[in-house]
C-alpha cells in the first residue's frame, strides 16, 4: 500500500477540505472497487445502492466510486478501509487469511453451495448474526462488514484442450485462496497467485493454463478469445462472499440511525440484484464463448469420483487450516454455515423465485437485526 497511500491520504484530505469549504450539509462516503466499471457487482450492485442511499436521506448521504483499484488494488482495499484512506469499499476476506480468518472460512466452503440464492444468504446470516468471532475480527481491524454477493457457479476452464482428468496434471492454474490451492494439489495443477487483471495477459503468454471462472466472465473479459475448453461434467460451487459492503469502523458509527438504516435497507435489494444478473447472463456467456470456439467438455467418471472425494475432505481441512490461523472456533462457524445452507434451501424453495420475497426474507432474518 505504501505506493499509493501518500497520495490517496492527501487525495482524501482534499476531498474532506473542500467540502468543509464549500459548506455542504451532504456527506460524501467514498468506495473502492478493484474491479471495473462494468463488473456486474458495480453496475447492479454498488451504483444502484448508493442511489438507494442518496434517495432515502434526501441526498444527504452519497457515494463517490473508484473503480479498479483507482485508490486501492485488491490486497490493499482492507487496510485502505481500515486507515481511512478510503470510507467502504469490497473486501475479499478470502484473499486476507491471516487478518480475516474467521470472515475467510466460508470461501473455503465453495464446494457446498449449489444454488447462489442459498450460498448468498446462508453466508450474510452466519457472518452478520451467526458469529461473534467474525464480528470481533471485523473490530480488530476497524471494519463493519456488511454484506456481499453470490456469483454464478464456477466452472474449470483451460486454454488447452482438456479429455481427461490426467491432462490437468502439471498445468499452471490461478489460485487466490485456499479453496482454490487445494483444488490445484488435488488435481496435480501447479499454483500461481496473480491478480485478476492479470489473467487474460498471462494466458495469452503462456504464464497461466487454467483458471476457475463463471460462465460470465468467458463472455465479458475476452477469455473466450484464449480458452479451448470449458469442463462442464460439475461446477467447482458459487462464491459466496460478505464484504462487498464494508465500511471503516468510525465512518459507520460517525452515522446517524437513519442513515444507517437507508444502508441497511439498500443491501438486500443490491445484493440480491448482483447475484441474479450473474447468474441470467451465464446461458448467452456460455453461448458466446461456444461460438468463439470454446469447447464444452463431459469428463469420464474418474472426474467425478476425484471431484467427490475431494470435497469430503475439503470440510474438515478449511476448519483444521482455519484453526491454525488462529480461528479456534472454527469448528462451530462452519456448523453455523451448514444450517443456514439448510435453512435457506427451504426458504428458497417457499418462495418460488418471487424475488421480492426473498429480498424481504433477507431483511426479516437478516438486517432488521442489525439495526439495533
């Protein structure tokens, strides 16, 4: 972070003496996103929330979005928040183990969640209600955690052709958490930890043979053009995560209880809204990439019977890894998570896709708890 923390400091001394000069009763919160513009979690997400915000406290309360590390990269958005540097942003807890590792152990849980509406709020209910460890992580490094997203399943693509589970031995795969390291071990892949601007470069050179990816993406970021198969046989589970609304400790509790609530209110609705629009636009991603010659590939059993025996073992190592990060009740986070995965199954299933259930459902088991 030091690269650009001078800058960014005296960046947000500006915009805090300027608005000091120019009187304004409104209160502009600043986020930092990594990704781009046209990300889903912005265009559907983050932009559409802050105008929820700015509408519901008559615009006494804005957003100011960067996006694409313009003030942070990845690694450095949660000491950015933490610091003030910036006041919310995303933060990936999975890729900040050792500072977040409680809030990091439901990344490793990906292999369990089949359906991205149950993993979505299976994981803001554990981590928002379900456990005190999180929440006294998330004061230790001066954050609130929020809430997140779901993406779309995840599915194993390569820029060579792929017939076997034995081609995959040796091949240089994109791992940026610990779920994603230990699915390259299992299958013999080599690890390489790049940033996510960096794939499509390192694929086109050859640095990089495999990475994890939704439908999405091969359609919207040009991996299409590069990739040659896509193992269609199961999906690798959606990515749940919290912290795409994360807020510097003293911004949050700088705010008055209505504000706090127009925040609170906007998240089921932005979250919700992220998850379902990956997911609608998986179908004509796939179909575009199948046009620009991406194969689809049904491997043989033995893919299968790895893949499941694998994720037997999975379980049981994020809680011993997580343990050993310092995570002592680990055990009893991840029991926490697997009931909410249950519970919300049913909840799921009650409303029959009626959204605006589910986003109510979101609240009344959710953030209305948080208000207090």
């Amino acid at each position: 972070m030091a690269r650009v923390s001078l800058l960014c400091l005296g960046f947000a001394a500006g915009l805090a003496l300027s608005a000091a000069a120019s009187g304004a009763a409104a209160e502009e919160l600043t986020y930092n996103s990594w990704l781009p513009s046209t990300d889903v979690a912005n265009e559907q997400g983050v932009v559409p929330f802050f105008e929820s915000v700015k509408e519901a406290t008559d615009g006494e309360l804005t957003g100011k979005i960067f996006y694409a590390g313009q003030m942070a990269t990845e690694p450095e958005t949660l000491s950015s928040i933490r610091n003030g540097i910036v006041n919310s942003g995303f933060v990936y807890a999975a890729g900040r183990p050792k500072e977040l590792p409680y809030n990091s152990i439901f990344a490793g849980l990906q292999g369990l969640n089949q359906d991205p509406l149950v993993a979505l709020a299976a994981n803001l209910e554990t981590v928002l209600v379900d456990c005190p460890d999180c929440e006294e992580e998330a004061k230790r490094n001066n954050i609130v955690i929020l809430g997140g997203h779901a993406t779309a399943p995840y599915y194993l693509t390569c820029n060579r052709e792929i017939n076997s589970v034995g081609d995959l031995q040796g091949l240089r795969f994109r791992a940026t958490s610990a779920y994603y390291a230990d699915v390259a071990r299992h299958f013999g892949m080599t690890i390489v930890n790049m940033p996510f601007a960096d794939i499509l470069p390192a694929l086109e050179r050859g640095q990089l043979d495999c990475i994890l990816s939704i439908e999405y993406y091969l359609g919207t970021s040009g991996l299409s053009e590069v990739m040659k198969s896509i193992v269609t046989t199961r999906h690798f589970g959606t990515l749940a995560t919290a912290g795409l609304f994360t807020f510097n400790r003293n911004t949050w509790n700088g705010l008055d209880p209505a504000e706090k609530e127009a925040i609170l209110r906007a998240i089921p609705e932005a979250v919700t809204d992220v998850t379902l629009t990956f997911n609608n636009q998986s179908g004509p991603a796939l179909e575009k990439a199948v046009a620009d010659g991406v194969q689809t590939v049904e491997l043989s059993d033995d893919f299968v019977q790895s893949w499941q025996a694998f994720i037997e073992a999975e379980t049981e190592k994020v809680i011993a890894d997580s343990e050993a990060l310092g995570a002592k009740n680990a055990r009893a986070a991840v029991e926490a998570y697997q009931a909410n995965l249950d519970k919300w199954a049913k909840i799921v299933t009650e409303t029959k896709g009626d959204v605006d259930a589910y986003k109510k459902a979101l609240w009344d088991e959710i953030f209305s708890k948080m208000t207090n």
